[in-house]
C-alpha cells in the first residue's frame, strides 16, 4: 500500500480566478456572523425558545407575549452589548468596560486606564451601525428558530412560506456585507476575544 501512495503524483494547485477569490472572501464574511452576536444571548434565547413557545405551539396569549418578551429582551441585549469592550490589566485579567463618548469605562473599578489609553475605545459612530445590525441578525437568527415561526406563524401560506425564507438570507447577507466592509474592533461582554 504505501509504494501506491508513492507513484501518486502531487496535486498542483490551479490558480483562484477573481471570482472565486471574492466568493471565498464572502463566504468567510457570512460565516463570521455568528461572532457578530453576544454568544450568551443566543444561547439564551435558543435555549429559552422551546420553552417559552411551548415547543412552538403557543397555546396562549400568554406564549406569544413570553415569546415577544423574550425576542425584545435578547435584540435589547445584542444591541447594548456592542458597546461593551475589553482590557487586560496589569496582571493579564480581562476586563470588560462601556464604550463612552469620553472612552472606556472599565466595569471593575479596580482598574484605571490613562486617559491616552481610554480614548483609544472611544464611541464612534460605526458603533451604532454595528449594534443595529446586530439587532438585524439577531432576528435573522430568531426566525430562523422554526419555534418563533410556528408561534407566529401558523398557517403555511406560500407567500409567508417564501417570504421567512428569503427575508432573512437577505438582511443576512446585507449585514455580511456590511460587516465586511466595516469590520468591528470591539470584543466586549459575550463577544470572542482577541489574542492581544
């Protein structure tokens, strides 16, 4: 067996065209969507969706308002969350703060930044652009969760059919666009951090 892998010949690899090139790039934006949102906050809401749906039958008025409740609760999270950052300390501990106008305001009051160093984590305008379109896959995800759809949704009509799934593939992939563009520097509470 091993004189047959022998006699194989190496593979040489063809060269990427543009257009493979610009749909790998693509590719790789949309699959780091998920590290647009605050992990604690799907987990919770995917976790949370079964239960609060009664396993998307809604029976009750009341499942409808928990669900409700839940969807706003967790866009409200996803939204405050991109305001959050994080620092290591002197002793290499990191620690997360709120974004402010003036700089970073880091939580545990142990730790103080200089003014140089506060003003690098200053609030910029790409911040609200990237909380909002947080919001907007967040609720990609959420009525991707077939939970929300059957609550709200449950009658299967070809129009509403068509509509829940092509809606989200395109506010999906403005916002991969988006992000794209307009890469985010924040690694704030529920965000992956950085290695610096």
């Amino acid at each position: 067996m091993p004189e047959v892998l022998d006699e194989l010949l190496p593979v040489q690899q063809q060269p990427k065209t543009r257009s493979q090139k610009a749909l790998r790039k693509t590719l790789k934006g949309t699959a780091k969507l998920s590290n647009l949102l605050p992990t604690g906050t799907t987990f919770a809401f995917s976790l949370l969706s079964p239960v609060f749906t009664n396993k998307g039958q809604c029976t009750s008025f009341l499942n409808q308002i928990l669900t409700l409740s839940l969807l706003a609760v967790s866009a409200i999270a996803c939204f405050l969350l991109c305001f959050t950052d994080s620092v290591k300390d002197p002793k290499g501990k990191v620690r997360y703060g709120f974004v402010t106008t003036k700089g970073l305001w880091v939580i545990a009051a142990t730790v103080k930044l200089s003014d140089a160093d506060a003003k690098k984590y200053k609030l910029q305008a790409t911040d609200f652009w990237h909380a909002f379109m947080s919001v907007l896959v967040f609720a990609v995800v959420a009525f991707f969760d077939q939970n929300v759809i059957n609550c709200f949704f449950p009658v299967e009509s070809v129009l509403a059919k068509w509509l829940l799934e092509v809606v989200p593939l395109v506010v999906g992939g403005v916002c991969a666009v988006f992000f794209w563009f307009y890469p985010t520097t924040r690694h704030g509470i529920g965000f992956p951090l950085s290695r610096e």
